[in-house]
C-alpha cells in the first residue's frame, strides 16, 4: 500500500508539519494582503480631501515673557 512500511509515520509527520508550515503562511500572506489592500483604500479616500497648506488656520499669535537674545559678545553686567 504506497509504500507505507517502515516509512510510514516519518512520512506523515513530515506530511502533517508541511501542511501546518504552508497554512500558517497562507495565513501570513492574507494578513499582509488584507493590510496592503487597506492602505491604498485610505490612500485613494485620502486624496479625494484637499490637504493644502492654504485651507490651514494659522494658530493665534502666543503672548510671550520671554526676553530678547543677548548678543554674540556675552551678557552686558551693569
């Protein structure tokens, strides 16, 4: 019978672990798949919005304490 003697459960091991190994990369496979096919649905909605840096707001100015720079010689001592 398919010469299944003294083989046999070497071969069914080694048959049953490369099932294993190929579905689990099947696996592997449809997930980056799935992810690829995401991204560029998100890409294709993201360009249908404008982006431009005109339709940005400007942040209103900050009101600062902070004192202006002292010069390239050093700090003045009085």
């Amino acid at each position: 019978m398919l010469g299944l003697d003294h083989n046999a459960a070497y071969l069914l091991w080694a048959f049953g672990i490369t099932v294993v190994v190929l579905g689990a990369y099947g696996l592997y496979l449809r997930s980056r798949l799935t992810a690829v096919r995401r991204r560029v649905l998100r890409q294709a909605q993201d360009e249908r919005v404008d982006y431009s840096a005109r339709n940005v707001t400007a942040a209103a100015p900050m009101v600062t304490t902070a004192h202006a720079a002292s010069s390239a010689n050093g700090p003045r001592t009085p």
